[in-house]
C-alpha cells in the first residue's frame, strides 16, 4: 500500500509539494476549496493560479538571488519551474508566463497521477491527523482555517494588513553619517543604527512623503483593516507635520556625534533584521508607498543615499505565522510534528519563495533522513530565515536576497572590496556548488 500524505491548498506551494511527492510513490490526498468556495482573489479552479502579477522575476542566476532560486528548483526537478518555462511569454530578463496555461498545466500534471486524489471542500486544521500532512494555503488563508490556525500557534492575529518596512543592505548605509546608539544609551550601544535629519531635510521629507505615489488596493483588501500600532509612515505624516517627531522618527534620547553631540532635529532609526547583521530594518517606516517612490525618497535620507534596498515595504493582506516561533528546522509545526506549514503561510514572501518552501516541505516528508540545503543556498537561505535566523518579535514576510545568505569573502587580492555584480557572482558560485553538492549527498534526483 502506498503511504498517504495530505496536502491542503492546491497554490504554487501545495502543487509543487504535490509533485515532489507523487513522483516518488506517495499517494496524495489534496484537499483544495475551490471552486467550491473561493477567495476574494482567485477566478479559477485550476492549480498554482497567479492572483496578482504573471512574473516570477528575475531569470538572472548569475548576480539576482531570485534567478538563483529559479535555477536551485530546476536542479531539484521543480514542477513549477518546468511549467514556467514551458509557458513564458517575452519579459526581457524576467521569467513571466501565460498564467493560464501555466496553471492548466500544473493542474494537468498533478491530475495524471493515478496515485492522486483531489477532494475540493473547505478543510479545517487537521488536530488528529495520523498521516504527514502539509497545509499550504497560502496568504488568503480562508478566515475558518486561519482562527483555526491561530488558536494552535497561540497567535494573537494571523489576518490583517501587513505593513511593512523596507530594509536595506548594511555594506549600503553611508557610515560616515550614521551611529549606534541606543536612545538614552540602554542596550549595549549597538542596537539601532542612527540616521539624522536637520530641520531643513525633515521638511523637505515630509513634503515628498505627502505627494509620493501611493499603492492602490484591490476590492477584496478594502476593508482589512491596519493595527494602530502599525500604521504606514505616510498616514502618519497626513496627521500633521509635527507627528513623525514624536513617533519613528522622534530624536529624544540621542546625541549626534557629528554635531559635537547635540540632538539632532529628526532621526531614522535602523535595526538589525537578521543575527548576521547584514540586512537593517527602518524600524517604524512600515508604507503605502510605490518601490520607485520609496527608493527616491528613502535615499533622501542623509546617511541612505546610496542605500540598496534587500526589500521594499509594502501593504497587502497576509497570513503568515511566526515561523521562527513555531516552526522547526524542516517547517513541521513544533506542537503537531505530523504537520508541516508551506508557502506563504510560513513568512516567505514571492511566487517562486513560495514555491521553494512548497518543494522542501514535500522533500522533508518524502525523505525522512533529508538534511537541510546549506546556507549558503538560496534553498537554505530561504528556510534558515523562516525557521532560525529571523529576529522572532520582528518578523516579517521576506523575498529571497543576498542579505540573508552568509556574507561572502569579498575581498580581492589588493585588499579592496568587490563591489556590484562581481560580488553577487561570488554569492551565486558558491550556492551553485554548495547545492549541487547537497543533492548528490542526498540523493535529491535518484527515484
């Protein structure tokens, strides 16, 4: 008899754990509600459908780490890359697709398996399971699936709009016009990275923030509200000039050692993201704003000028729990061991993290003995991040990027930094030969 898996959520995730599966004799029950019941931005009842845009991003494997992503799941025979690539439609150096046929065809894939069974109903979190189970359901978690959730995590919401910061590559920040100090010196000194204003670039700051180009929300996320406490730094700002001096950007508590130690006028504060140090966090400056207008005006910040950002902020309706409180090292709930999280729902962020999360949790239950994709990896980057190394009482969802990798010898022989596309080369060469590696240990493609 072949040993069942239950899968529930048929998105990039659940069908990519799906194949991974099936194709080494497993018997799949997936458990998907739609048609039977859809979300607010779902159209089909096809598998793997793309709700928002039809790119998977960057196809460059040599200097992007999303290329990267895309070329680690080709090696490890990922459905959904296969169908990427049988479907794409011209996008310069993006991987886009015809999203119609490259749902059809993951649908198509899957259904071809006699060892698969589809039931379409709406599930509920499967407490008493005896067999492995992965819930893959993606950011629009349906409310029933998502209180469940919430009560098994001990989580105080899992359903809202997240408002996130952007965060930048540290090596960016200018240091020349920035300093560690805690406000009135607590902590160990190093905590927050200091970045001034004079009164001067607070207002002129202020006035860009006004007249940015903002993002629009879809109808189905209208009415999710925003935390209180989370509110984006724009809708602060339209409270009156004043109120970011008394909220994030607030300088009290903090001498600028650049000014003979006197406060500054306005400062943005910068935390670490990851134990690594080498992502910062603009603590409070979770936004609305388009990515080329958080870009032009986050760079108007003295100390950011050159600031590359690892990810922008943003606002959308999500589900995500926190995958460093409650999740182990192979994504298996810690309190229900039987129970894997994939997808979205674990804090990654993107179709193709998505899917990479959907590819490991059905490689971890297909391969008991499976260890985990190195760090070096965008595989391991990607799962280290959801599972240990993200800061738990800060978590936020996250796309693949060199900051969550470990840093790189990037150093040359006449003791100067590599800079630019040389230094994302060094990150790709060593993932490429770390990963090949990891699959000839494990067996990866061996069925």
């Amino acid at each position: 008899m072949l040993q069942k898996v239950q899968i529930i959520g048929a998105g990039l995730a659940g069908s990519e754990a799906a194949y991974q599966l099936l194709k080494r004799g497993f018997y799949v029950k997936m458990v998907e509600m739609r048609p039977k019941k859809s979300s607010p931005a779902h159209t089909t009842d096809l598998f793997g459908e793309l709700v928002c845009s039809n790119s998977l991003r960057s196809d460059d494997a040599e200097t992007n780490a999303v290329g990267l992503m895309h070329r680690e799941m080709r090696l490890c025979d990922s459905l959904i890359m296969k169908c990427a690539d049988q479907n794409a439609v011209p996008a310069g150096g993006a991987l886009a697709v015809n999203r119609q046929e490259f749902s059809r065809q993951i649908t198509d894939t899957l259904k071809s398996f006699p060892n698969f069974e589809l039931v379409v109903q709406e599930a509920d979190f499967p407490k008493e399971t005896t067999i492995p189970t992965i819930i893959a359901t993606g950011p629009l978690t349906s409310d029933k699936m998502a209180a469940q959730l919430q009560e098994v995590t001990h989580t105080d919401s899992l359903h809202f709009f997240d408002a996130i910061a952007p965060i930048v590559y540290t090596d960016s920040i200018d240091m020349g016009k920035a300093w560690y100090q805690s406000r009135y010196d607590k902590g160990d000194g190093t905590d927050y990275l200091n970045c001034p204003l004079s009164k001067q670039e607070y207002n002129d700051f202020i006035d860009a923030l006004l007249s940015g180009e903002k993002v629009h929300f879809h109808d189905w996320e209208k009415n999710t509200p925003y935390f209180e406490g989370c509110l984006p730094i724009e809708v602060m700002a339209e409270r009156g000039r004043q109120t970011l001096l008394f909220g994030p950007m607030k300088p009290v508590g903090l001498s600028n050692p650049f000014e003979d130690g006197r406060r500054p006028f306005a400062v943005v504060q910068l935390r670490k993201e990851n134990k690594q140090g080498t992502l910062m966090n603009l603590v409070g400056f979770q936004t609305k704003l388009t990515y080329g207008a958080q870009k032009e005006i986050f760079r108007m910040i003295p100390a950011l000028r050159t600031a590359e950002f690892a990810r922008f902020g943003g606002i959308h309706r999500n589900t995500f729990v926190c995958g460093p409180k409650v999740l182990g090292s192979k994504l298996e709930l810690k309190d229900y061991p039987l129970i894997r999280l994939a997808g979205q729902l674990t804090g990654c962020e993107g179709y193709i993290e998505s899917a990479s999360v959907g590819l490991m949790a059905g490689l971890f239950t297909a391969l008991p003995n499976l260890t985990i994709p190195p760090a070096e990896t965008a595989l391991g980057a990607m799962l280290r991040h959801i599972t240990v190394e993200a800061e738990a009482d800060i978590f936020q969802p996250m796309n693949i990027n060199f900051g969550l990798f470990p840093p790189v010898q990037d150093i040359n022989e006449k003791g100067k930094k590599i800079k630019g596309p040389d230094r994302k080369r060094l990150y790709t060469e060593r993932a490429d030969s770390a990963l090949k590696q990891w699959i000839i240990d494990n067996k990866i493609n061996e069925l």
